[in-house]
C-alpha cells in the first residue's frame, strides 16, 4: 500500500446519508477532503436524499422501494459512490435485493450498481489501495466496530490499519469493540430502554481503555454513544474515521 505518495486519480460520488446530511455536516466534508488529498475528484449530486433504509427496517418496503430507485437512478453514471456509513452501504448492496426481488429489470440495476458502492474505509484500502492520508491526531483513541460494517461488509482490520497510520494517534482496543451500541435505527426509539443498557455497557468497555476519544465509521452510532457519554458527564469525545484522517 501506499505509505504517503499518493497514486490513485479517477472520479468518485459521494452518497452522504441521512444522519450527516441533517445532523453530522463536517463527516461528510472530511470525507470528501481525505478523497480529494488522496488524488480523487469528488461529486456530489444534490438530487441524492434516503437509501431507504430507515423505512426498509420498520417494514415499510413500498417507501423503501421508492427511495431506492432515486438512489439507483442519481447514482447510475457514478463510477464510484462512496458512503462514509456501513449500514447505508450494506442496505444498498445487500437488501436492495429483497426490495427488488420481483422487479428483474431494477434487480439488474441494483446489482450492477453494488459492485461500484464502497463504505469509505474499504474503498481506501481496497480500492485506493491507500493506508496512511498523511494524518495526524495527537490522542488516544478507542474504536468501536459498527454491526452493519462488520457483519454484513466485513470491515474489521482496515480501519485499524488507518488509524496505525495517523501520526501522534495511540490505538487502545476496548474488550466489548464488536459489540452493539444499543442504536439500531428505530430499535433504539421502539426499545428505549434495552437500546440504553446496551449504550451503557458500551460506555463501560470505553472507560476501561482509559482513551479520550471514541472512532468508528457510523455517525449513528457516535450519536448513540455520545448521547450516553453526555449523560454520564465524561469528557470523552466521537469522531467519524473520516474527521480523524482528515486532521492534519
């Protein structure tokens, strides 16, 4: 891989997601700038708004199907979308399937689609075939395994990896890093209070890292975990991958 010369040029669309568009603005910038800093040229089509997935996990596939068929078109001439989310990414390159399952004509095109849709800390290291963006983050970090990203895309090393890259950063791994946060989407507004105890339990593995600074590559799941940070009073801070790589 490539140690800070960087190689790789070509084009890339970046899909933002709900949550950063509306809530975690600055994610969605670092993204882009870690993208560009590497060699990429960066578009982002403003026609672009819901994977579907919110929808998709409360059962309403009709809404969902629709969402995702804005998706597959505003994206169609992308050669490569880039999403800073694990769950977003696998809801558009796993269960695209489901929605379209009786739509063989949106099925093609949903398939075809997929094979261009990379989570942001995969397309670095396997497509930009890129470990160190020439970072640097003075602190001590923590990072938290996001279900989607590691169970349905197998994101588990590359991050890793990355952040072994950023200069002055120091690496603790928490004992619970694969387990849950308690966020889920609408789990955590259908079961509030089993989404809290998971929060909690999560908080407690962080504290034991002794690190002030939670990472991952799902702003939900920062939001879920800085919700439970706040309400604890720690002074423990989140950061996406992207805000973290993209510091200098």
């Amino acid at each position: 891989m490539q140690e800070s010369n960087f190689m790789p040029s070509g084009n890339v669309s970046i899909f933002v997601t709900c949550v950063i568009d509306q809530l975690f603005p600055k994610v969605g910038l670092a993204m882009a700038d870690v993208l560009e800093r590497i060699g990429y040229t960066v578009d982002f089509p403003e026609r672009q708004t819901c994977c579907g997935q919110p929808a998709f996990n409360s059962g309403y596939h009709d809404p969902a199907r629709e969402m995702a068929r804005h998706f597959l078109e505003v994206f169609r001439d992308a050669d490569y979308v880039v999403v800073p989310s694990g769950s977003c990414t696998s809801m558009i390159t796993h269960h695209y399937d489901e929605i379209f399952q009786h739509d063989p004509a949106m099925l093609e095109v949903a398939h075809r689609t997929a094979t261009r849709v990379w989570e942001f800390s995969k397309f670095l290291t396997e497509v930009a075939k890129v470990d160190n963006v020439g970072s640097r983050f003075d602190g001590s970090v923590t990072f938290h395994d996001s279900c989607h990203a590691l169970r349905e895309l197998g994101v588990k090393a590359g991050p890793r990896l990355l952040l072994s890259k950023v200069s002055g950063l120091s690496l603790h791994e928490m004992d619970a890093c694969e387990e849950c946060c308690g966020f889920g989407g609408t789990f955590s507004v259908k079961f509030p209070e089993v989404s809290g105890g998971m929060a909690r339990s999560k908080i407690d593995s962080i504290l034991r890292t002794k690190a002030d600074t939670v990472v991952a590559t799902d702003s939900s799941c920062l939001m879920q975990i800085q919700g439970a940070i706040h309400r604890a009073g720690l002074p423990i801070q989140t950061k996406h991958l992207a805000e973290i790589l993209s510091s200098r």
